[in-house]
C-alpha cells in the first residue's frame, strides 16, 4: 500500500476558500438577475396595459406613477442590483455589496406588489392567496431597504466593517430596530399599507404590535443620525485610497436635498423620480469606490458637480425674483409674457461671467491654491512657447506639472548618449534621481514613477515625462490627460534642449582644446627659453669669458691690434647675450615663473618704451596657465599702445574680485572706435588667449581720450605667495 501524501491546513482551506466564493458570487448574480427581470417585467406591464380610470373600485386614488416613473424605477432597481453583484464578485466578504443588493431587491419587491394591486387586484377584485402574500411582502419591504441605505451602508462603507469597535452596538441596535420595524409593520391588523382593498392575512390582533411598530420606527431615526455622523467622523481621519472613496459618496449624497427643494418649486410630482435619481447616483458612488474604477477622477466629478448646483441655484434664483417677486410687487398680474422673457434674457446675458466666475471658485475649492489641470496645461503652454530659454521653460513646465497633477514629483527626462536622464523636476520631493540606461526603443523603468509617458520628435525618443503621487493616492484619467497633452508640446522644445547640449558639449570640448593648445604654447615656450638659458646663452657667455682671457694674454704678450680686436669681439659677444637674454624674455619671462605676474609686469614696465606704472592689488598666486595668459595680454596691450595708438603713459592695475583674476591696462594715446574699427592682429591675439582660458577681454576707447583694455580671467585655484623660487616652482 503506498501512502498518500498529506496536505496541511492552508492547502485544504484554498479550494474551500475559492469554493466558498464561487457560490457567493453565483448567488450574487442570480439575485441581481431576479431584481432586473422582475424590475423589467413591471415596465413590460406598465407599457402593455397602462393604468385605467380606478374611479370605482375599492381604491380610486391609486396609481402606478405612469411609464416614466416605473422605468426610473426600475432602473435604479437593477442598477443597485447588478452593482451590487460587481461588488460581491471583487469582495465577497465585504457586505457593502450585499446591501446594495438588498436595496434594489426590496425595492423592486415593492414596485411589483404596487404593479400587481394596481393591475390585477383593484380592476378584478380578485384576490388570490400568492397575491397576498406579494401584496404582503411589499408592504413592509421599504423597511429594510431603507435601513440598509440610511444606516447600514454609512456605518460599514467602505471596508464593511465599523469605524472602532465602540461603533459595533451600533450594528446590533440597527439590526435589533430594524427586525422589530419589520415585525410590527408586517403583523400590524387592518388594511395593508392603507389601502382599504386588502386586508392583512397575518395580522395578529393584539396592542403590543403597533406598539413596537411605533417606537421600532421612532427608535431607527436616531440610528440614522449615528451612522451619517460615522461616515463623518470616518471621513476626517481617513486618508489615501479610502478618503478618496468617501468623497465619491459624499459627492453623490448631496443630490439628497434636491428633491424636497425641487418639490416646493415643481410640486409633488417632481420628488419621487428625483428620489430615485438621487438613489441611483448613490450606488454608482459607491459601486465605483468600492470597485476603485477611475477613483481618483473624484475632483473632476466634484468639481462640475459644484459649478452645476450653483448654476442651477442661479438661474432658479434669476426666475424666482423676476418672474414670482416683481409679479407680485406689480401690478402685472400672473403669467406675464414679458416677466418670463426679461428672466431669459438676464440669465442669457449673465450667464457667462458667472460661469466663469463659478467655475472660478470651484477650482478654488477642489483643487486648493494649486492650478487646475486645464490651467496648468494652459500656462505650460505659454511658457513654451515663448520662453526664449529651454532649460528655463522645462523647469517651469516640470514646476506646473507637479501643481496641475498634484503630484508629490513630477520630472522631465531627456535621452542623451544612450540613457535617460532627468532634465527638471518640480513638487516638493527630494528624491535624488540618476539617468536609466535605455534599452531599445522603448521606455525603461524609472524609480518611485507611477506615470510614465514618452516625448517623440518625428518618431524619434526624445524623453519621458513621469509622475509620483504621493502616499495613498492614485493617478486620475485628467492626471493622464494632462501628461499626454504636454508630452506633445513638448516634444519640440526637448529635441531642441537636445542640440543644444550636444552644441555645448561641443562648445566645451572646443574650449578645452583651446586650452590644452594655449597650454602646450606656454609648455613649448618654457622649454625653448630654458634651452636659450642652458644651451646658447651659456655658450656665449663661456665664448665671452674665453674672448677676455685672450685679450689679457694678447695684452701681456703686447699684441695690441689683436687685444683691441677681442675686446670688440668680447663687446659683440655682450650684445648677443642682451639679445638672447630679451629673447628668452619674450618667449617666457623666467621672472614670471620664478616671482609672480606683478614682479614679471614691474620688469617688463621698466624695459618699455612708454612710461608705465603697475599698481598690485593681488595677495596670492594662480595657477599657471592663468599668469601666464594675464601677462601675455597686458604686454601686448602695451606694445600696441606704443605701436599704434603713440601713448606716453599706461596703467596697468592686478585685482582679484568674485574669483576672477582682473588685468586691466590704460594708456593715453590716440584711441578710437572700437564699434567701427576693425580690430588687428593684436586684439585679437588677446581676445582668443583669454577666451581660451575661460575669460573675456573688454575694450573702452574714444578717439583722443586713449584706450582701457580689461582681461577678466575665472580662477578656481589659488596659490599661496612665496618670494622663493624654488618653493614657487615646487608649488606649481
């Protein structure tokens, strides 16, 4: 015999479990296929055999309400029926379900009793034991449809259960209440629901019945108020998913009042289709927040909801004043023509600003201080067109759509070299964000997103647009809307934020080959002047040395012609070391390498051929390339004073100010327009070294008043002073 193997616990309850559900689902459906052929049936009656003169039978004064009314009825009937039934397939265990079902059964119990007295008992007078039990059953049915709308479903929705267990007694008071309402309703002798044709065939003929009757009945209104003040006091503690479920319900729990007040305006016959209108927008409410289908369209539902009361609140108002004020102050009698037409008019003309102005305020109240999504959408759209910045636009496009949306983040990616990274964000979060490596053409997965739309350009990726909502909150259909309608604006605008990083990337690894050239001319300069200093240099100063010690044998030896002919010679030599040395000088002045830019510009003042003062205001040493660009500039600018401009007198002034390093030179020559003069050799030399090193050089002349050439050059490293050239070459 082989042993079986045995299962534990959890694995058997599974299959009873799914058991279990498939029955309640299948009796779900099958009540709400019921409620709906039934709810059907009285319409199919109504149509096919209308209410005919009641005059004399038993009860004259009954009627079925007439087509229009049993078709909203049944209506709403199967539409809490069947929602009902979509509840209880999603969460069988949660009774919101189930009472919503109660509510279009019982109700559609009492249509088909009222459909069967009116149709077959009042016209025949007959009266059968299964009709009576019918007409039994319809007359207290309203109870426990009722009870389940006004104080079972706002004590258990949405999570079926109650807020605190200090709400449970609650339940059973409800539960309790309702059970005697019923008992004393059904059993109470007499007439059924007073109608005087049918007599209660379970009456029971004792004081007590009525008697429970009336304090049941008295006993559940103040359970009702208990309940409402649940959801109440559920709503203000709740957060996330189920505020948003309750503000559904409380959304649609404001048509309640419409009906009384439509009843003083349109008379009795106007409240109970509204009453059922009112109902039915109920279970949709709660249908769709139990379901959580487009629950966080909330906002937009609340929103048109209150422009359209207040509309309807204003025009009511325009017709009540004209028509029924100034009707009755005037004598104009009743039903003037012209009253009715000067209300139409003043609505007509009114009614535009006041929209707006409503829709104004509504957006206020909805959506807080934040702009509407049809606001935001709007203002990006201006920005994006006219925004001359791109880098600028993006993050006030990222800013409006973190306000439009809500949203806790809300950041626009660009693709570039490969991978997606974010380009701006807006929203108050700080998560820190790095780029997402693509992976083929589509979009990869981006952290905390809970929206993610993608930016083409002529079928090309080109970014993203992505969304976080905060804790508990979910993305709306205008949410989506929005991201979409901004992804197309901004596809343009991201294609070109493109080029124009790719044109300065570009732009930078210009500069910086600019200046790993100018660094290699300063190198090749450094290295030629100490060749001249090691080699040529020190050549002819050992040809010198040689040349006097022959002049001083030719002397002992008394050849005067020859001693006379070396001391020329030894003349020639000193003059080629001068040269060499203003050579070197000119390549790379060893003074600057040694001692700094003021000392190198001293020596170089006092060697020229104007008079010239240098005037320090620096306290440290920079970088090299740095120096070295400062000085080549501020000689050049002198030689062109002498060159061209036939100064007498320069200035040269050093300043540090804001990390900048400033050579500024002036000289009082000719000067002249720099707006219509070309610019020479000279000029532009110094305009290219110091746009290689980051900087810019600035020309202010008039002609007759001489020239001011200002080098601004950014530092980013400092070196201490020192006077030692060892130390100074060390520290470079």
């Amino acid at each position: 015999m082989t042993e079986q193997p045995r299962t534990s616990g959890a694995e058997a309850s599974a299959p009873r479990e799914d058991v279990t559900r498939t029955w309640l689902r299948i009796a779900a459906w099958t009540i709400a296929a019921v409620t709906t052929a039934l709810s059907l049936g009285c319409v199919a009656l109504e149509i096919i055999s209308p209410t005919t003169d009641l005059t004399g039978t038993a009860d004259p004064a009954a009627s079925s309400g007439g087509v229009a009314l049993v078709g909203i009825q049944a209506a709403v009937q199967s539409a809490f029926a069947v929602l009902g039934a979509m509840v209880v397939s999603r969460q069988p265990r949660n009774p919101v379900g189930w009472l919503l079902m109660t509510i279009g059964f019982f109700f559609t119990t009492i249509s088909v009793s009222n459909q069967l007295y009116v149709h077959w008992v009042l016209p025949t007078g007959e009266l059968s034991g299964g009709l009576t039990v019918v007409l039994w059953l319809g007359n207290w049915a309203w109870i426990p449809a009722m009870v389940s709308t006004f104080t079972l479903l706002p004590l258990l929705f949405p999570t079926g259960r109650p807020l605190t267990p200090r709400w449970r007694p609650l339940v059973w008071y409800v539960a309790v209440g309702g059970t005697l309402a019923v008992v004393g309703t059904a059993f109470l002798p007499g007439p059924i629901g007073g109608t005087p044709a049918v007599v209660n065939p379970f009456g029971i003929d004792a004081p007590w019945i009525e008697l429970v009757q009336q304090a049941a009945g008295i006993g559940l209104i103040p359970a009702a108020l208990a309940s409402i003040t649940s959801l109440v006091v559920r709503f203000r503690r709740s957060s996330g998913t189920e505020r948003q479920q309750l503000k559904w319900v409380a959304s649609a729990a404001v048509l309640l009042p419409v009906p009384a007040l439509a009843g003083l305006g349109l008379g009795g016959d106007a409240v109970a289709p509204l009453i059922f209108l009112a109902l039915l927008a109920i279970a949709m409410a709660v249908s769709v927040a139990m379901l959580r289908y487009r629950l966080y369209d909330i906002d937009v539902v609340i929103n048109k909801a209150l422009v359209f009361v207040v509309l309807a609140a204003f025009i009511t108002a325009v017709y009540a004043a004209i028509v029924v004020g100034l009707g009755r102050l005037l004598p104009i009698g009743q039903g003037n023509l012209g009253l009715a037409i000067a209300a139409t008019a003043l609505v007509a003309v009114a009614f535009e600003p006041v929209r707006v102005r409503v829709q104004h305020w509504a957006n206020r109240r909805v959506y807080g201080r934040r702009a509407t999504p049809y606001e935001a959408l709007a203002a990006m759209t201006a920005r994006l067109g006219d925004s001359a910045d791109p880098g600028a636009a993006l993050d006030e496009a990222a800013r409006l759509l973190a306000e439009g949306t809500g949203a806790a983040q809300a950041v626009i990616w660009l693709v570039q070299e490969g991978s997606l990274g974010p380009r701006a964000t807006g929203g108050g979060s700080e998560t820190e964000l790095g780029s997402v490596p693509l992976l083929g053409a589509g979009l990869p997965d981006l952290p905390g997103a809970d929206l993610v739309e993608a930016v083409r350009h002529d079928g090309e990726l080109v970014g993203a647009l992505s969304l976080t909502k905060r804790a508990g909150e979910g993305v709306s259909t205008a949410d989506r809307r929005l991201v979409e309608e901004l992804a197309g604006q901004a596809a343009l605008l991201l294609a070109n934020t493109r080029l124009r990083a790719k044109l300065s990337d570009r732009l930078e690894e210009l500069r910086a080959s600019r200046q790993r050239m100018l660094a290699a001319q300063d190198r090749a300069r450094r290295a030629l002047e100490r060749d001249l200093h090691d080699g040529a240099q020190q050549e002819l100063v050992a040809l010198k040395v040689k040349l006097g010690l022959a002049r001083t044998i030719a002397n002992r030896e008394g050849a005067t012609e020859l001693a006379a002919t070396l001391a020329e010679t030894a003349t020639i030599a000193d003059q080629a070391v001068d040269t060499l040395r203003d050579v070197a000088r000119g390549i790379y002045p060893p003074l600057l390498e040694s001692e700094g830019l003021p000392a190198a510009l001293s020596a170089q003042a006092r060697r020229a051929d104007l008079s010239v003062t240098v005037l320090d205001r620096v306290s440290q040493r920079y970088p090299r390339e740095v120096e070295a660009t400062a000085y080549f500039c501020a000689v050049e600018a002198l030689n062109n004073a002498v060159r061209h401009a036939r100064a007498g007198n320069a200035h040269i002034e050093l300043d540090d100010t804001a990390g900048s390093l400033v050579v500024t030179v002036t000289d009082d020559g000719d000067g002249f327009d720099p707006e219509i003069t070309n610019r020479g050799a000279g000029l532009e030399h110094m305009t290219d070294r110091s746009d290689a090193a980051g900087g810019t050089l600035t020309v202010a002349s008039r002609p007759g008043h001489g020239t001011t050439i200002t080098i601004a050059l950014p530092v980013t490293i400092a070196l201490p002073v020192t006077s030692d050239p060892a130390l100074a070459g060390a520290s470079r």
